[in-house]
C-alpha cells in the first residue's frame, strides 16, 4: 500500500496539472499526437522553445535597455535587420536575420505639433528621425521601405525625406548608410571629414552612429584608394579591381580625397600622357623623313 502524498506533494501535482495546461504542453501533444513527428520529446521541447520565442519577438517583446518588456500605448513592434547582419551578394531579405524593435508611434511632442497647425510633411519627417534612431539605439536598422510602409507613402517621397533630413546636417542611421547599400555618400563624407580633422574611432563613432569597426572600415578603404591614386592609377576600373570595391564606392571615395592630391595626380597624368603621344609623334616623323632621303638620293643616282 503506497503512502499517502504530503500536503507538498498534492500542491505540485496541482501546480504539475496547471502547467500542463500551458501552450507549451498543447504544442508538444500536437507534435507527438497530430503531426506525424518522430523525433522524440525532448527534440520536440526545444523546437517548441524556439518557436514560442519567435512569437514573443514578433507581436509583444522587444529588448530596450536589457529589459524585456510589452509594447505600450503608441507604440508597435516592427521587424528590422540588427546591426551586425551585414549584406552579401546573393542574400536576400528572406535569408537575413531579423529582430524585433519597438517604435513610438505618437507621442506627446506629435499631438503638439498637430495642435498649433498640422504640417503633413513635417510630422512625417519628425518621425522618420524618430523611428530610425529608436531601432537604431535598439540594434537594428530600418530601410526605406520599411518607412515607406510605416508612412504610407512610396519609397520615393522617403527617399526624399531622407535628403532633406541629411541636408539640414542630421545623419539617418538608415540600412542604406550603415551597411552601404545606398548610393548617399553623406556617411562616408562625414566620417572621413572628421577622421582627415583628426578625430580618432571613438569619437566618429559615437558622432556618426556608427560602430568601431565600421568606422575603421570606411577610413581603411579611403586610404587604399588614396594610395593607389598616389601612385599614378586614376583609372576608376582599374581602381575596383585592384582593390576589390564597386566602382561606384570608388568615385565615392576619389570625390573625398584632399583637391590637392586629386587634382594634382590627374595633371601629372595628362603631363605624361602628353609627353608619351609627342615622343611617339616624333618617332613616326622619322620613318617619313628616312624615306624622303632615301628617295632624293636614288633620284640623283638615276641622274
């Protein structure tokens, strides 16, 4: 005859009933009962683990400050690409990784606004910056599109937004300038500037929003353009691919370098090229010449 449960014993078996009412529980009955899965229940718990995860990530949790926490009044989760996910060639956005930000929405400072004389445009733009900084300080970056879809306008006006907010001296921490995938040349401009001013990584990280190791990068990359230039090759082509970068972030870098340098090697280059074609003017005059000689004397000779 078995013992009777202590008191401890009956309230885990009531906390054990509970749980299992959980959604966890009701996932892994379906895998082991309704979906033909074989691979055993602890496989199943871990896959179930990851899952539930996802889900959190994708409607009501978002990282702010190492807190979890649930959206609020205003705000909304929107899927971005963290900063670290950097592009390739061939990868698509179904293929890159992705994490969850929380963005305001309204805010206290939008109801002003739209109080003393609602401006469209102007709203839109304030929260552009607004946004872009957020999932930025929270890891990720957004793109155009995706604030084309926050807005609700076309990616063209954002674009435009975007120039107009960059114009007026606050750089965006976009997808496009972060990671490079954008035809603005603002961030590079800006983090070269100040690294020729002598600011160090540090600091043009922290002014630029952008990290370390992407600071060091761009100013890695320029100095390889600048000594290939340097040395006498200003041929944008021939620049790529020696140093294995697109020509269009070739052209980029070139327009960055000192005028004096720039300037400087493209007329020595026009100097020598100028100097090459008289040297070969002048060696095609003497077969012409020799030929005239030759042809004078043999008229002599016959006289």
């Amino acid at each position: 005859m078995s013992k009777p449960l202590t008191k401890e014993q009956i309230q885990l078996k009531k906390f054990r009933r509970i749980k299992d009412k959980s959604l966890h529980q009701l996932l892994l009955h379906r895998f082991l009962n309704n979906y033909g899965y074989d691979k055993g229940e602890v496989t199943a718990k871990a896959i179930i683990d990851d899952i539930l995860k996802l889900v959190d990530d994708y409607f009501v949790v978002s990282s702010l400050d190492d807190d979890l926490h649930h959206i609020n009044y205003g705000q909304l989760v929107w899927m971005a690409v963290p900063v670290d996910e950097y592009p390739q060639r061939g990868k698509t956005i179904a293929g890159t990784r992705m994490k969850p930000v929380v963005l305001t929405y309204f805010t206290d400072d939008d109801a002003a606004h739209i109080a003393h004389g609602f401006d469209a445009k102007s709203l839109r733009k304030k929260r552009l910056a607004r946004w872009v900084d957020q999932a930025f300080d929270q890891g990720a970056l957004l793109t155009q599109l995706d604030l084309a879809m926050l807005l609700g306008v076309c990616d063209t006006v954002v674009s435009k937004y975007v120039c107009e907010i960059q114009t007026e001296g606050k750089l965006l921490p976009t997808r496009g300038n972060i990671h490079d995938i954008s035809g603005a040349i603002t961030h590079k401009r800006e983090i070269i500037t100040l690294y020729l001013e002598g600011y160090f990584t540090p600091e043009i990280a922290m002014k630029t929003k952008h990290s370390k190791e992407a600071v060091d990068r761009y100013i890695r990359d320029y100095h390889r353009v600048e000594l290939v230039w340097k040395n006498g090759i200003t041929d944008l082509d021939q620049i790529s691919q020696l140093i294995r970068l697109s020509k269009r972030v070739v052209q980029q870098y070139v327009d960055l370098l000192p005028e004096k340098i720039r300037h400087g090697r493209i007329k020595e280059q026009k100097n020598r090229n100028a100097s090459i074609d008289s040297d070969k003017n002048f060696d095609n005059l003497k077969p012409s010449g020799e030929t005239e000689v030759s042809s004078a004397e043999e008229q002599l000779a016959k006289g």
